[in-house]
C-alpha cells in the first residue's frame, strides 16, 4: 500500500473502515424530548468554558433513526443543555448513547459528538410513547409522553432542533496529553418537520458509573415533544482551541 493509498483511507481498519465517507442524511427522524430543570450547580460541573449557563435546564431525548445513508437504521438517546456562546444561543451534547458501532466511532472521529455505546429504545405502549436507556443490562432511563395529545407549532418544533450545538473534541496524542483539544460547532440543516406533538410527559434516571445522567437529575418536567423529521447534520467547525486560547476562567 503506497503513500497516497494511505492518505486516502478514511478510517481504520484499513481494509474494512468502520463507517462510510458519506453526509449523514436522515429521513423520519423520531424525537422524543423532555426538557426538564435540574440543579444549577450540577450544571456548571460538567458545562465546559467558555460557554455560559443559564436557566437550569436538561434536554433528554431519544431518537430513532430509520433511514441513515451510510450507517443504516439505529437508536440514540442522551443528555443536551442549553448554553450561550458569546450572543448565540444553542445547546452543548452532554452524552449520546447508541446501538451502532459505526454511527458511533463516526460521530467522533469525524465530528466530536460525545457517543458511547449504550441500548436505547423509542416505541408506543398502548397510548404512551416510551424511550428507554440500558447500558449492559442495567437501565438507567425511562421517558414517558402521552401519543400525540396535541398538535405542537412546526416552528416551535424547528426551534428545539435546529438550535447550534457544541461539542469538546479530545484527542489524545501518544503520550497522553491532549492533541487536539477544541470546541466545535455545528447544526442540523435541510430540516424538514413532518409531525410534531406536545404531552404530559415523566422521566426516570437511575445512576449508572459508567453512564451518569442522573447526575444532572429531575427536578421539574418543562415540557415534552414527539417530533419526525427529516434532516442532513452539517460539518463540525472549532470555535476554541483549549491549548492556545487563554485560560477563561
């Protein structure tokens, strides 16, 4: 294998790369999403600098993905709060847990979305709408909405999905330190919301070591939405590079 063979390999393992050199489209998105207030304190813990907290506030959500070019179907569920970055208002990805592999390793190599492995799963139950969270054997989240109670404003739903998202991308050079140490920016585009539905909503987290989101824990439920949409997610760019921009605090 020569040079320019090397150089353009997308991913390893070479000869079988874990994930394919394609955009993300996905079509029928599924959202479930409960934004619940949790302790402030809790929040600033895990918030990274130089984004800003402000209300209390916890974005739950699990997403079932049945048409993904390049990965196929999955489930994903995690954690997002919403931050100020300078005058613009988004949300930073706390935790995402997936049951594929290749959306996985993608969603951080290629990006820096904060996905671990986990056994999400989004489905009706009778007139309920339930998300559920297992890492292992061991659950560790159960959402509940009421199935399509009432209609939700298209925008409005635009407004909880097109936000900007930023995530802390952390890669370790061979010594141990960071060699690549960033906070990156990106956000969905081509958004198209077929459905959108609001409900009386509840949501259980159980602690779990390896998959802590009940450190940032239920306060109050906020409000609740079931969303499908279609939608392409745009390419990451850095906005701070922790190694040479000045220290913040």
């Amino acid at each position: 294998m020569n040079r320019a063979r090397i150089l353009g390999t997308l991913n390893t393992p070479v000869t079988a790369p874990a994930y394919a050199p394609v955009a993300a489209r996905f079509t029928d998105r599924e959202y479930l999403t409960i934004v619940y207030r949790t302790d402030p304190e809790a929040l600033r813990a895990v918030v990274p600098e130089p984004l800003r907290v402000g209300e209390p506030l916890v974005r739950f959500e699990v997403m079932k993905m049945t048409d993904v070019t390049g990965y196929g179907p999955y489930v994903e569920a995690g954690q997002a709060i919403p931050v100020r970055f300078g005058e613009e208002r988004g949300e930073y990805l706390h935790a995402m847990y997936l049951d594929s592999f290749a959306a996985t390793v993608a969603g951080r190599e290629v990006s820096a979305y904060p996905k671990a492995m986990g056994a999400p799963a989004l489905f009706a139950d009778h007139s309920a709408l339930v998300g559920t969270l297992d890492y292992g054997s061991v659950r560790v989240a159960t959402a509940t909405m009421g199935y399509k109670h009432r209609p939700l404003d298209p925008e409005l739903a635009r407004e909880q999905i097109a936000v900007p998202t930023y995530m802390l991308k952390v890669v370790p050079g061979y010594d141990g330190t960071p060699r690549v140490c960033e906070l990156v920016r990106t956000r969905i585009t081509d958004l198209v919301v077929k459905e959108a539905f609001t409900g009386p909503a509840r949501l259980q987290l159980f602690e779990h070591v390896l998959a802590p989101l009940a450190d940032l824990p239920v306060r109050e439920i906020v409000s609740a939405s079931h969303i499908v949409t279609d939608l392409t997610l745009d390419k990451a760019v850095p906005v701070h590079d922790y190694l040479t921009e000045e220290d913040a605090s």
